[in-house]
C-alpha cells in the first residue's frame, strides 16, 4: 500500500508540472487535525488575456470621407499588473464524513485588481480619431486621446479536502470544490479637440463549475516544506455586456450610440501552484507561493477599431486568460 501511496505522490507531483493552477487557500494539509482553521493571503497579480482598443492615431490631419489613404493605429491596452487578496475559514471534524475520506471543508475568497492606461497627444500635423460603438460615425480632429481599462475579479469555492498519508514525511491532500467567479471588465476613451466625444464599454461575466486537486507536500525538516497543487476544472459562464459612445464628434454630426450585447457558453480551467511552508508555531504556517490560473474562455469587450470601415459593432466576445500570483499566506489552526 505504500509504494502505491508513493507512486500517486509522484503522479500527483507530474500534474502539478503540466497543469495550470489557481490560488485557493492553503495548499497541502492544514495545520490542526481537529477544529476551525482560517487562512489570509495576498501579493502581486498579473492577468495575461485579450488587449482592448482605446482611441487611434494618425500622423496626418484625417479628413472626411476618407480617400483610403490615411493612415490610422489603434493604441491597445491590456490591464495585466495589479493585486489580490483572500482568506478561508473550514472546519476539520477528525473524521471522514464525505467517501469515507474528506474529512475537512474550507470556504474560500479572493479578489483582485488590474488595469492599464494611455494617454497621446496629436503633433500640429496628426490627428486623434475614435469610432462610435455603433461603427457609424468616425470621429476626427482630435487633439487629446486617454482611455482607460480596468478589470477586478472575485472567487468563492467550497474546497472538500482529505489527507492520504505517503510516509512519514509526505502526505498527498486531495480536493473536490465547486466555485462561481466573476469577472468585470471596464474601459473609458475620451478625445478632446473643439468638441469632446468619447466611448465606454462594461463586461460582467460569472462562471459558476467544480474543480479537482491533488497537493502533495513533503517536509525536509521539522519546520521547512515544500507543497504543490496540480488540478482541472470545468465551469459554464454568462455575461452581459453594454456599450455607449458620446458627444458631438468634430465635422461628423452625432456621436450618441449605445450597443448592448451578450455572450454564454463553457470552458476549462487547469490549475498549477508550488510554495514553501515555514512552521512558525506548532498550529501556525507561513507560505510563500506562486500560482498559476488557466480560463479557455473569458468574456471581453470586442470594441470596434478606429476606422469607419471597421467591419464590426463593438459586442461581448471571449478569449483565454492567464491569471498568475505570487505571494504570501498565514495559516492558523484553531484546534488541536
């Protein structure tokens, strides 16, 4: 039995190394065998996903209609550097109570924050142009372009966690835990000139699924560990999407338009993450991590681009997201 126990150690190990993985309260096994125990964590956040199109550029005065000649660049923004903070309370009862083998629950909750933003200024000779959502009016003669991107996240998940003991140094915890996360994403672009006119748009999606973990954990010595956690996951997701551009653009006429626009489906999610543990206290850890989280489809703001051909009306589209933590987390158990 424990050369099996070993072998599931080692394939648990090889999943944490080719899966992709999120940050969900303390990895491994909890501090106290028996009573409440409660988690706070926090650090640096960095989201890898789709780029959102703010105003363009053009380093000529852009005159209507166009002749098919000018020449304008989108800025894009992505908002990938920010914060997270969370923490989790559970319960372990001593005893299995779920399969015969959980027998520890934990409530768990994140959020975080990105954003990103740009600013130009148009040379005597250039121009700051910007599109309405509609994809109908082009707005020109601009002197001034500024768009802003902001996306905040949250989690809550309901981890059923139990202990499988590989030696005297090891142990694998394995995890089942149904989760719903939101994610909201928000953008502004005005363009000042003569007249000011400008754009918006706001994504609000909410996946809702069930992962599965394995985290091994191996302590070299008395008060230094090391612990990992590999897993996959499935979620299905609905999103609402709204989008408005305003004022009067310069030699254009009305500027006012409003989208709205929705997007619904399912994806997979992979989980990876690696820390250190320091035993500062018999029912108290300290850790140090990173983690890594893997969405197939998130939905995004698909903005039209800065030309009147643009070929599209801004809408809710979806794209992969990679979320990335480091940081660290405080574990106490209340218990025995």
């Amino acid at each position: 039995m424990t050369r099996q126990r070993s072998a599931l150690a080692c394939i648990a190990v090889a999943g944490v190394l080719i899966a992709p993985q999120a940050a969900n309260a303390d990895m491994g096994k909890a501090p106290a065998t028996q009573g409440i125990i409660v988690s706070i964590e926090g650090g640096y956040l960095h989201q890898s996903g789709p780029d959102i199109v703010g105003f363009g550029t053009s380093p000529s005065l852009i005159t209507l209609p166009l002749a098919g000649n000018e020449v304008i660049t989108d800025k894009t923004l992505s908002p990938e550097d920010g914060y997270f903070i969370g923490g989790s309370i559970g319960v372990d009862t001593g005893a299995p109570y779920l399969f015969n083998f959980f027998h520890r629950i934990e409530l768990y909750g994140l959020y975080g924050e990105t954003d990103d933003s740009a600013r130009a200024s148009s040379p005597p000779t250039g121009d700051i142009a910007l599109t309405a959502v509609d994809g109908t009016v082009l707005g020109v003669n601009g002197r001034t372009g500024r768009t802003t991107v902001e996306r905040t996240t949250w989690e809550g998940a309901l981890r059923f966690e139990g202990d499988d003991r590989v030696d005297s140094s090891t142990t694998v915890t394995y995890v089942i835990a149904p989760f719903i996360r939101g994610f909201e994403e928000d953008s502004r672009t005005s363009v000042t000139a003569c007249c000011d006119f400008g754009r918006t748009s706001s994504v609000d999606a909410t996946l809702y699924g069930i992962y599965i973990a394995a985290e091994p954990e191996t302590w070299l010595t008395p008060n230094f560990a090391l612990v990992a956690r590999g897993g996959v996951g499935v979620y299905g997701y609905d999103a609402d999407g709204s989008f408005r551009s305003y004022g009067d653009a310069y030699t254009t006429g009305d500027f006012d338009a409003a989208v709205s626009d929705g997007d619904s489906g399912a994806g997979f999610r992979g989980l990876l993450g690696v820390g250190l543990k320091f035993k500062i206290a018999p029912t108290a850890l300290l850790e140090g991590f990173a983690e890594a989280d893997y969405f197939s489809k998130v939905p995004t703001a698909k903005l039209i681009t800065n030309s009147i051909d643009g070929g599209f009306v801004s809408h809710v589209g979806d794209d992969d997201l990679w979320e990335l933590r480091a940081g660290g987390r405080l574990t106490i158990g209340l218990g025995n």
